[in-house]
C-alpha cells in the first residue's frame, strides 16, 4: 500500500511539474575581466546564478512547454565599467535560436547586442520582476531585471511569429508594456525614442505597430513555411524564403533606416548562403540582388557564395 501511494505522489509531481514546464533554457554569463581586481568577483558569480534563476525558474507565459520545447538562448553581460559603488555599465548580448522541423539543426532568432545597460546591484539583492512594477522601487536596481524581462518576452514572441502567423503578438506587447513603464534615473538609457535608432523602444515599435503587420508575415513564412520544409521540399522552402526577403525588401523601401530589417538579418549570412546554394540559377541571382541591398555589410560574401 505505501508503495502505491509513494508512485502516486511521485506521479503527481511529475504531472505538477510538467503542467508548470518553464520557457526558456537559458544561459547567462557574466564577464568582469574589466571590472578592477579590488572588486570582489564572487559579486559577480553571485549575480549570474541570480539572472539564471529569474529568466529559467519564473513562468512566462500560462502556456504548457515540454521539455524539448524550451527556447535556447543566451544572455551576455560584459560589464565595461564601474560608474559609482555598487552602480555598474555594461553591454548585454543576446542570442536565441529554434530547431528546424525534422532536422537537428537550429535557426537564429536573435543575435543582438545592447549597449545601454546601467544597472546598480549589491551582492544577493533580490533581482525580481513585477509586470504590475516594472519601475520598481528604485530605478537603478530595477532596470537589469526590466531589460531581462523585456528580451525574454521578445524572444518568446518572437519563437511564437515563427511558429503562427501573428503568434507573438501577445508577447510583443509585454515587451512594449515595460518600455511605457520602463526604469527611469541617472545613467538608464535604451528605453526612449531619442535614445537612438537602434534599441528596445524601437524594437518594440517595429514588432507592435500595426503598419509593420508585414513584419510578421516575413518571420513566419521565413521561419515556418520556408525553413522548416528544407527537409521535406527544398525547392518550395528556396520559393517561400525569398518571397520573405522580396517582402523584406518592399517594407524596407517603405520603411527606410528600420530597426527590423538588420535585427532579422543579423547572422544569416551563413544560413541564406546555404539555403540558395543549391537553388535554381535564377532563384540563386534574385537572392544575390535583394541581400546585397538587404544586407550591404555581407554583400561580396553573398556575391562569392551565390554567384
């Protein structure tokens, strides 16, 4: 008898357990090579299992993930320097990919770095995001979990668009929700139109504002109608991925200077490369002549590759 009810706790763990799967598999490294040697580094150990445990122990969503269906991703802090005690500047890096249907290989989300990172912190603070709070009570020390929240959201919902027309929205507007609420103080920048063009007010705009509703179209038909049919019916993923980049092309005309288009090509070279290498010639030429607009940084690259 204890031994049936011993299985049925454990089995109803195991069910609790899985209903509460988290999103993420997340991954943070802290680097604090140019932080000076009087600073206790342990601080700094301290601070990235405290970022580990917020974006990997938190439910983001009310949906159920499987184990296998965790979004990979990783999160860099270089913190570049100590701006007063126990206030710090640093640049965060930000990467997430998704598998591609029937093959082991995984595609770029996101590959992103931010510069605007002021944070103030002092060992084993509690670091905690409160959707209700995002300014928290202190502005300083609630800005690294806000900025944190607000890329966990974006690669949620951006994972969501590649999957689902649309599917992201939701999510988008968590994100767009701690940019209207966002940190406010000395040092704190990347949440402000005038902050630059390229940072988390605009990234939110871009992915929200019903104008760019096209942006959505371009992930999933690149992502869910391309990509994931490489295996099953290359030629048709070749006709979907560059009716993404032809789209990609007219709304970057209509959209001049945009955040999205170079946050949606950053790291593809590789993957286009690949994908038009063993297309048709004229597949192979109409990929050259959008990326080599798209993309100006890769052009020779593409004109070598593809050519």
């Amino acid at each position: 008898m204890k031994v049936v009810k011993t299985i049925c706790i454990f089995l109803l763990v195991l069910v609790f357990s899985s209903a509460k799967a988290q999103e993420l598999q997340a991954r943070v490294t802290v680097l604090s090579n140019r932080v000076a040697t009087t600073v206790d580094r342990k601080i700094f150990a301290t601070l990235q299992m405290q970022l580990t445990n917020l974006l990997n122990n938190r439910k983001w969503t009310s949906d159920v993930y499987k184990p296998q269906e965790k979004i990979e991703c990783s999160f860099i802090v270089n913190i570049e320097s100590i701006v007063e005690t126990n206030v710090y500047k640093a640049t965060l890096s930000i990467q997430a990919a998704r598998p591609v249907f029937g093959s082991s290989y995984k595609a770029s989300m996101v590959n992103f770095q931010d510069p605007d990172v002021t944070f103030k912190y002092q060992e084993f603070q509690p670091l905690e995001f409160n959707e209700a709070r995002v300014q928290g009570t202190e502005a300083g020390t609630a800005n690294l979990p806000a900025i944190f929240a607000y890329y966990t959201y974006m690669i949620i919902g951006l994972d969501y668009d590649s999957f689902a027309l649309k599917g992201g929205e939701a999510y988008f507007r968590k994100a767009l929700n701690i940019v209207n609420n966002a940190p406010e103080g000395k040092g704190i920048q990347g949440w402000k139109m005038f902050d630059g063009l390229r940072n988390r007010f605009w990234l939110a705009e871009n992915l929200t504002n019903a104008r760019n509703n096209v942006i959505h179209d371009i992930f999933y038909g690149y992502y869910r109608n391309g990509l994931d049919h490489l295996i099953d019916n290359e030629v048709l993923a070749q006709s979907s991925i560059l009716a993404a980049l032809i789209q990609l092309q007219t709304f970057a005309q209509d959209n001049q200077n945009s955040m999205i288009q170079q946050f949606f090509l950053q790291s593809k070279y590789t993957e286009l490369s690949g994908i038009f290498k063993k297309a048709k010639v004229a597949d192979r030429l109409k990929a050259v002549e959008l990326l080599t607009v798209l993309d100006p940084t890769n052009a020779p690259k593409y004109k070598e590759a593809l050519q």
